[in-house]
C-alpha cells in the first residue's frame, strides 16, 4: 500500500535518532580538539629537518646540496649555501644552509625530497595543525621552524627513524674505519717516508723530491 | 470629493488606461492585460456603489463581482492559451503580424 | 480613512498606469500585480473584505502567474528593440483621454451620486455563502460550467501538436 | 492562576496600551502586536534552524552543532548559541548582485517574499484572544497572501539572470500551484463543517470534549485524511523535502535564491522559515484544535503552550521527514499532486458531506471510514501502477 515503505524509512531514521543518545559507540565523530584519534604510523604531511645532538645549528643533517630544491616538483623549497664550513657528525667540514625554506603552501607533501635526501636530513613531519591567520609569513617554514631533532623523528615514526639511525650509524662507522685506516696509513706512510729519507739522505747527498707526496686523506 | 467619486475617478482612470493599451501596444499579452484592468475597473465601481449605494443587504455588488472575477479568470486562462498556440504556430506574438485568420 | 483612500488610490492609478508604459514585459507584469493589489486594498477600504481578499487571490495568485508563465513562454521576457507601440497608436489614445475625461466630468458633476456618506455595509462571509447558494445559484452553477470548460478548452489550445497526429485538425 | 498564565500577553498587552493616550491606543496596539509577532517568530526560526540541525545530526548518528554557546565564556549551552554567529555571517557578508540582473526587481523580490508571509500571521489564533486581525473571512485572507509569495520566487528568479535561478523559479512556481488546490481543498473540508471561514470560529467549534477527548477534526476519518493531505500539501508549499525540487541543489544551484548573497539570502531563509511557521500554524488552526488541549484534565496549561508545543511537534516531524526522504522526480511530483491528492482532496469533501448529513453514531464512522479507505487504496494502487519498478536501465552508460 502506498506510504508503507515511508513508514518504514521513518521508522529507521527514528531508531538512529534514539539510539544515538543511548548508545554511544552509534555515533562515530570525534571531538576534535578535545578528543583525538592515534595517527596512522604512516601518517606524512610536511617536511622538516632532522639535526642531532641538542643544538640545533650544530647538529643539522643537512648539507645544502640542494638535490631537494632540485627534485621538488612544485619548487617550494629555497636554498641557500653558507660560504664557510662547519664539521657534520662525521666530523668532516661540510656547507650548511644558510638559508632552508620551505613554502608549505605550495608543497604538495609528494615525499620526493625524502626520497632523494642522501644525508637522511630531510624527513616528513606529522604535524597538521598547521592553519594561520596570515596567509604568507607563517606559511613559509624557516630553517629554525623545520629543524627538529633526532629524538622529535624517533617519537614520530620510530621504524623510519631507526632505519635511518643505522644508517647513519654504518655511515659513521665506515668513516671511522677509514678515518682510521687512513690514521695508519699515515703513520706507515710517514714511517716509510721517514726511512725512506733517511735512506736517501744516507745514500745521496742530492735527491730528486718525492713525486708523490703521500695525501692525508 | 467624496470617496465614492474618488473610487469612481480611479475606476474611470483604470478603464481609460486599459483601453489604451489594448489598443496602443503590439504585445498580444499585453493587450490582455489591459483587458483585466477594464475588468477590474468595472469591478471596482460595483463595489463602490454597493458600498454607498441604496440596498447593500442585497450584496448583488459583491455577487457580481465575484462572478466576473471567475469569468477574468477563464478568459486569461483561454486567452494565454491561445497567445501561446499562436506563438508556436507563427513565432511571434505582436499582434501587428497576426492578422490573417488563416494559418 | 481617507488618507488611506487617497494613497491607495494614486498607488494603483501609479501603477496601472506603469502597467501600459513599460517596453519590458515582465516589468508590466509586476506592475499589474501592484495594481490589482491596490485594487484589492480599495476593496478593503469599501468593506468589501471577502471580495477583496478574493482579489488577491485570482489576480496576484492566479492570473499574474499566469501571465508571467505566457509572457517567458513566448519568449518575449526581453526588451523590445523594435517599437512597442501599433502605427495607430496616438487615435487610441487621444480616445482613452476622451473617455476619461468624459467620465470624470460626469462622476465630478453628477447629481444623481448620493451626497452624504452611508454608514458602512456588512457583508458576512455567511450572507455572501447563503446569498450563492439560494438566490444567485444558477448562476453559480453556470459559471462553474464556465470555468470547467475554459480550463479544459486552455488545456487544449496549449497542448502540444502530435506530430503523428495530424489528422485532428489544427488547434 | 493558570488563567492569569494563561492571558499573560494580553493583559500584558492591555497594561501596556494603558499608558498611552486614549487618541492612540487604536494605532498603538496593532503595532505592539506586530512588534510582538516580529520578535518571537524570526527568534523561534533561530532556535528552529539549530534544533534542525541538531535533529538531522542525530538521525545521521553525528552531534550536529554543540560548540557555540554563550560568547567570551566556557559555557556552551550544548550549541544553541549557533543562531548568532550565523545571523552574523550573513548580516556582514558582501552582497553580490549579478551584473546583468534586473537592479530593481532582484532587490524588491525578498521583500516581497518576507511581506505576504509575516501578513499571513495576523490572521492566526495563537492562544486564547490572542488574534491579531480575527477577519470573518480569515482563511482566504490566509491563502489569498500565501499565493503572492509565488510573485515573489518569480521575480527572485527572474531578476538573477541566471538560467538556474529561473528553472528553480518556475520549478517552485509549478509545484505550489499545483500543490495550492489540495492544500485548500482539505481545508474546504473543515469550512463546510464549520460553516465559517473564520480561524476563532474553527477553534471554538473543536473546543469542547467527550469522555476527556477534544472535538479535533483530526480524530474523525475526514479530518484524518484532510489533515495528511494538508501536511503534505504543505511540506511542498513551503520547498521541503521530498519536495525541494526547487532548490535542489545537486541540479540547479540553490534554485531561485542562486543570485543572492548576504543580508537578502537571510531574508530568503527567513521567509521560507516563517511561511512554513505559518502553514503548520494554519494546519493546526484546522485540524489539531488550534490552542486547545487534546484531553480535558491538561486543559489547565495556557493556551498559547499548547499552540507552540504543537507547532515545535509537527516541526520535528517536518526534520524527521527532511532527514528520511530522498527528492522526488519533477514528473512524480506532478502525478502525486494531480493524480493522487487531488482526487483525494475531491472525496474527502464528499466525505465530509457525508458525515455532515448522516446521524451521529458509529455508521457514520464506518461509512465515512471505509470509503476514505476504499478511495486511498485504490488511488494508491493508481498512483504506483504506472510505475516501473525493477532494475534501472542506463541508454548511455554501460
């Protein structure tokens, strides 16, 4: 009969309607602000900066090869290279950025940049409160707004991030050991050189110069 | 002037106006139009007399102008139609180009 | 009271006048709604309340729509380039004129008009009902078979024409 | 004392008056009613709009609005304080009017939507004498009104120039003619057993009671069926769903209010709001007893309770539709309208001629029943016959 299938449909939304006051797993929004739901472990928005260590000048990954700037697709991040250099955790001394912005009104949180890091500086932050009542200066995120630390990135994405700390480590590792090598290298170098001199030096008075003086590296 | 001849001079403006533009424009709806205010400016005199007339308690003022209101009412139901009937036949209703009878 | 006359009655001669001077249609159409409006309100003003709420309801419900709904069919909503006037135009209106004025000669200088004013009228939606009812009821009757027909013959006038069918005869 | 609660706004009225010089008073006291009317009604369709929300909310299993409360506090009222940051917004956004449009006609088309409506309230009873303008010839004056608001959507539409604003425009000028002659057909029904046209006489003729139960005309199989027409009839009347064609906005926009911004979009919902106010209020005038009590031991509480409880009721119930459901097709609207209620509408009147003439015992609600009945079945059965039901066939996808 006609109207019974109405009948029907109303019946339901009234079911909705009631229920939704008594039982609370019927209603599925979440408070926001109040209330918030675990984010996924995979959760990316924008980039940031990782540096070690509790300076955040000191410790910065990043060293303004700016392969980043390059890949972006939508050009959001700005690069500057300091002239003078300054040690990174290998001890070795590197360029830093002097300038690192990142225009996150452009980004399109691709990850690229992350992709092509080779210095696991630059990582994908959780942050998306992002919001601002001015529409350009706090939109553009500065070296010191993106740097976070190590510690920051192990909170967020603790998988990631201890792949990347082993990295990191194997790469230390690797220098040292070369470091190392090239240590004893150059002492046996200064030793056969020192021999080599005295030989020399005992056997002829004039000697042409070594060709190859041994490098330090 | 008393009111009657106010409503009396309104009802004699609307009529002249009406006649006007019945005869004055092309537009066939507006020719209409301007039938419904001689209608109205009919109507608008029975009221005026039933109202200072001799025998209000009759109502025929009242009776006749509810009649020919349903009676305006069917002559522009009809009339519409037939502007739009002539519409689609001849794409045009400015009455200066429907003059032939045949179609 | 009769300020309120004087008023509704300039808004309406306004208005109806606005009715036949405008080129746009559409803006003749809204203008008649006003003006059978303000001839609703003079009902008001004359105790007519049932005739005059009666107005309201054919004129600026019905036929005002109806109207409207003719003049965008007929795609006529748009300002006329050409003239809006026919060749003969200043004849009828040099006769409207004459008519008018010859009316309101005769309505200001009547004496067969009552002089003082009556006391106003009753008219009861119950007398008007019994009064349809018992006296006027052919007549009733008749115009209900009026507008019966009238409605059915529109119907048929503005039906659109079977292309299969011709053999009806033109509508 | 509940008398005195009950006549709280006329004597409220009268002391007021008081104050005035007795040469005013006639002038003084429609304008405090106006006032009054202007103040409460827009005040309840601020309440109605956040309740509405609310009620949609929670039939889709959300909260719906529950932030907004007091300004500058904590205290959040569970949401009603909504009504006034949305007044705000719509008091300071831009008002755009469209280039082409008709300046004048797009500027005068929510005034003259919002006039008719707030009219159509002077005629309404709601409470015991609290009636504006008690006109012997009420209900016309109700309708007469009511159908110049159909002007008005012309000429919103129209003047937009814009092709939406227009189709949305003759959508909703189609529907609430065709939707107008049930409306007033059911209501001719209470006029011929009344025998008046007058909106107190209609109350007083349903205030009185039988073994504690009042005389409403809903309670008998006339006014039953009179009264789901005219609530039909009147969710079309006032562009609700299922019968929201006309601003149907997954097709046309927002329909003929498209071109409007700002402050006469405001008016536009708020004239829409108050028609609907006026329609139920008409409905409930007719067929629910107006102000009176549906059993004789609650006739205690005031009148004018009794109008805005049965008012906010058949409102919820107008939510509950709203969120049930889905718009019908403009061809279904049309059939339902002129092939379903309109034939109806025609019956029930017989029907209440029937029940006018025959005696009052238990054959009359028998006949009168079954043939109410006997002519929704099979008009039902009419009306779904046609209808193909079954697998939807796509021409062009697929």
């Amino acid at each position: 009969m006609l109207g019974e299938q109405i009948i029907k449909g109303m019946a339901v939304t009234a079911r909705n309607f009631f229920g939704s006051y008594f039982s609370k797993n019927r209603l599925t929004t979440v408070q926001y602000p109040e209330e918030r739901l675990p984010q996924k472990g995979n959760t990316r928005q924008f980039p940031f900066l990782v540096y070690d260590g509790d300076d955040a000048e000191k410790g910065l990954r990043c060293v303004a090869c700016q392969i980043c700037e390059k890949e972006c697709p939508p050009k959001c991040i700005y690069i500057v290279k300091s002239k003078d250099k300054k040690p990174d955790y290998k001890g070795q001394p590197q360029i830093y950025p002097l300038t690192f912005d990142i225009d996150i009104s452009v980004c399109m949180s691709c990850q690229i940049c992350v992709e092509v890091c080779p210095f696991e500086s630059i990582k994908m932050n959780t942050e998306f409160e992002l919001s601002t009542a001015d529409r350009f200066g706090d939109l553009l995120l500065t070296k010191e707004k993106l740097a976070k630390p190590n510690s920051y990135y192990q909170k967020i994405h603790p998988a990631d991030a201890a792949e990347s700390d082993a990295v990191i480590a194997a790469e230390k590792a690797k220098a040292e050991a070369k470091a190392k090598a090239a240590a004893e290298a150059k002492v046996k170098a200064d030793a056969e050189a020192k021999a080599k001199a005295a030989a020399a030096a005992a056997a002829a008075p004039i000697a042409p110069p070594p060709a190859n003086p041994p490098t330090t590296t | 002037m008393t009111p009657l001849q106010v409503c009396l001079l309104v009802s004699a403006f609307l009529f002249a106006i009406g006649f006007a533009g019945a005869v004055t424009r092309r537009h066939a709806i507006l020719v209409l139009i301007g039938i419904e205010l001689m209608l109205n400016a009919a109507n608008l005199n029975f009221i005026a007399f039933w109202r200072y007339g001799a025998h209000p308690e009759a109502l025929t003022g009242i009776i006749f102008v509810l009649f020919s209101m349903a009676l305006a009412g069917a002559e522009a139901a009809v009339g519409l139609a037939l502007v739009i009937a002539i519409y689609r036949h001849k794409k045009t209703s400015n009455l200066d180009e429907v003059k032939e009878l045949k179609g | 009271m009769t300020l309120a006359l004087i008023i509704t009655a300039l808004v309406t001669v306004l208005a109806a006048a606005t009715v036949m001077s405008l080129r746009n249609l559409v803006h003749c159409a809204l203008a008649m709604a006003v003006a059978f409006s303000g001839v609703a309100a003079l009902y008001l003003q004359l105790n007519a309340e049932f005739v005059g709420f009666a107005e309201i309801l054919v004129y600026v419900g019905a036929i005002a729509i109806l109207i409207v709904f003719a003049i965008l069919l007929t795609r006529s909503g748009e300002t006329p380039e050409k003239s809006v006037l026919t060749s003969g135009w200043l004849a009828g209106v040099a006769v409207s004129a004459m008519v008018f004025t010859l009316l309101g000669w005769a309505v200001l200088t009547s004496s067969a008009l009552p002089k003082e004013i009556a006391i106003a009228p009753a008219a009861p939606v119950k007398n008007i009902g019994d009064a349809l009812m018992s006296k006027f009821v052919l007549p009733l009757e008749i115009v209900g078979l009026v507008l019966t027909a009238a409605m059915i013959g529109a119907v048929i006038i503005a039906l659109k024409e079977d292309k299969k069918d011709n053999s009806g005869g033109q509508p | 004392m509940f008398d005195q609660l009950d006549q709280i706004f006329v004597n409220a009225l009268h002391w007021l008056v008081g104050f005035v010089p007795e040469v005013l008073r006639p002038l003084v006291t429609p304008l405090i009613c106006i006032s009054f009317i202007l103040m409460v009604f827009p005040a309840f369709f601020s309440i109605i709009t956040i309740f509405e929300r609310k009620g949609i909310g929670r039939i889709q299993n959300r909260y719906g609005p529950n932030r907004v409360g007091i300004p500058f506090t904590k205290i959040r009222l569970a949401g009603f304080g909504q009504f006034l940051p949305d007044g705000l917004k719509m008091l300071t956004k831009e008002d755009i009017v469209p280039r082409a449009a008709d300046k004048l006609v797009h500027f005068l088309a929510p005034v003259v939507m919002l006039i008719p409506v707030l009219l159509s309230y002077s005629v309404l009873p709601f409470g015991k004498n609290m009636t504006l303008a008690d006109y012997d010839a009420g209900l016309l004056f109700f309708f007469a009104v009511g159908g110049a608001v159909e002007i008005a959507v012309f000429m919103a539409g129209w003047s937009s120039r814009n092709k939406y604003s227009l189709l949305g425009a003759m959508r909703a000028i189609a529907q609430m003619v065709s939707y107008e002659i049930p409306l007033i057909l059911s209501a001719v029904s209470v006029v011929m057993i009344v025998g008046s046209l007058k909106l107190t006489d209609i109350i007083a003729h349903q205030n009185h009671y039988t073994f504690g139960i009042a005389h409403w005309h809903v309670f008998t199989p006339w006014g039953f069926i009179g009264f789901v027409l005219f609530f039909i009839a009147s969710l079309a009347e006032s562009n609700r769903t299922p019968f929201d064609l006309p601003e149907a906005e997954s097709e046309i926009i927002a329909g003929y209010f498209t071109e409007y911004s700002g402050f006469k979009f405001a008016l536009f919902f708020l004239g829409e709001y108050l028609g609907m106010f006026a329609i139920i209020g008409l409905g409930i005038t007719l067929f629910l007893g107006g102000w009176t009590a549906p059993f004789s031991f609650l006739a205690w509480i005031p009148s004018w309770i009794w109008f805005f409880g049965k008012l906010t009721a058949i409102i919820f119930v107008f939510i509950w539709i709203r969120a049930t459901l889905p718009r019908l097709r403009m061809d279904q609207l049309m059939n339902f309208a002129w092939k379903f209620m309109l034939p109806l509408a025609l019956i029930n009147i017989l029907v209440a001629g029937i029940w006018h003439y025959m005696a009052a015992d238990w054959q009359r609600w028998l006949v009168c029943g079954a043939l109410i009945a006997g002519a929704y079945v099979l008009l039902g059965r009419g009306l779904m016959q046609n209808q193909k039901l079954g697998k939807r066939i796509y021409r062009y996808a697929e």
